[in-house]
C-alpha cells in the first residue's frame, strides 16, 4: 500500500483524473461487454425457441440520433468512450504535450473506437436477427393447408409454407367463401398477429391456358 501510495503521490494531477476517470469506467466496460455478448446468445437461443427479443443496448434519455443504422446516444457508447478517453488520456500526458492536446487527441481516439466497437456489435445484432423468423416474409408466398381453414372468418385452421428456407407452420383464417381442406394451396395476403395469417385459396393456371392467352395476345 505503500508504494502505491508513493507512486499515486509522483504523478500528476493530470494523469491522476484519467486514472480516476478509467479504472471505474474500464470495469463497467469488461462487465457490460460479458453481459452483452451472453444476451446475444440468450437472444438468438429465444428466437430460435420463442420469438423473445433481449434488447442488450439502452438509449439514454430517449436520444434517436442514427449514424448509419447505428443508435448514437446510448449507454455502451457511453462507457466506451470513457474508457478509451481515460487510456488514451493517461499515455498522451506522458509525451509532455498541453493538457489541451492532451484531451482533444483522447477525445478524437475515444470517439474513434467508440464507432468501431458499436458498429462490431452491431454486426453482431444484425447477424443474429437475420436467423430469426420475420413473418412478414409470408406475404405473397405460397403454401398448403396443414389443419383445414373454415370459411369467411368463421374459425382458425393452420398452414405451412417455406419462409427463409425452413418449412414453417401459421395460424390461419380467410374470407374465402369455401372452406379450405387439408392439402389445398394457398396464397398469404396478410399478417394478422406475430403468428396468424390471412390467406386465400390458390389456383395454379394451366400451362395450356397460360401459352393459348399468349398466342392469343399476338
């Protein structure tokens, strides 16, 4: 304890506020960036099972400020840049330039790696939400009738169709008049909640018809 005592009285004030500003700030950094890449993981296991988004990244006050995709103002970004600022502060004060300087260039590098390291995780978001299932890529595509559909909104059936290269099964209804049997083709027309469907019954055109209305348009 002594010699710490020694060491802490030989720097200067300077340093000293870097050295206050850093090892609180470099802590909560080390504990967040665990955290964080352990709710990336719980994030993309609860996808996978039960559509449960983690949202590890908190805005400050409410702040919408984008560069890029990339929220501006928040927590991470904060910690970050104090971290980074305190250690760039410490090794730019013993090169013996102006505090100015001194704070200006720790600020500038702060700045810098703060982006680099939101950007990294934010490509870490991103490839994690892209093996997520998005229904709103149901629309439009075709599917078949897995538990029958009761006519005009009279009832729920279920349908599967292939969505981001998997065989997925949805809660479905629809306005058709008729009844949609086990089997029968469908066409999604909506997304009516995060896992129900408004669909219509799908009638593939012949072949035959398809080349006599072509010939018949020239």
């Amino acid at each position: 304890m002594t010699d710490f005592n020694i060491w802490w009285e030989a720097i200067p004030a300077l340093q000293k506020t870097f050295w206050l500003i850093g090892i609180p700030f470099t802590v909560i950094f080390l504990i967040q960036t665990v955290l964080t890449l352990v709710g990336l993981d719980a994030d993309h296991d609860a996808d996978m099972d039960s559509d449960f988004d983690i949202d590890t990244d908190t805005d400050v006050d409410g702040a919408e400020a984008m560069i890029g995709g990339l929220k501006f103002f928040t927590v991470r970004n904060f910690i970050t840049f104090f971290t980074i600022f305190s250690w760039s502060g410490i090794v730019f004060s013993r090169m013996g330039i102006t505090p100015f300087i001194v704070f200006a260039l720790a600020a500038v590098v702060g700045l810098i790696v703060m982006l680099m390291v939101a950007y990294m995780f934010l490509g870490m978001s991103r490839m994690v939400q892209s093996g997520s299932l998005n229904i709103q890529n149901t629309v439009s595509q075709i599917g078949e009738v897995y538990i029958p559909i009761p006519a005009d909104k009279k009832g729920k059936g279920q349908i599967q169709l292939a969505v981001q290269g998997r065989i997925e099964e949805f809660d479905a209804v629809t306005e058709d008049l008729s009844p949609l049997p086990t089997g029968a083709k469908i066409l999604v027309l909506e997304v009516l909640s995060d896992h129900s469907v408004l669909v219509t019954a799908f009638k593939e055109v012949p072949i035959e018809e398809l080349d006599s209305s072509s010939s018949t348009s020239f």
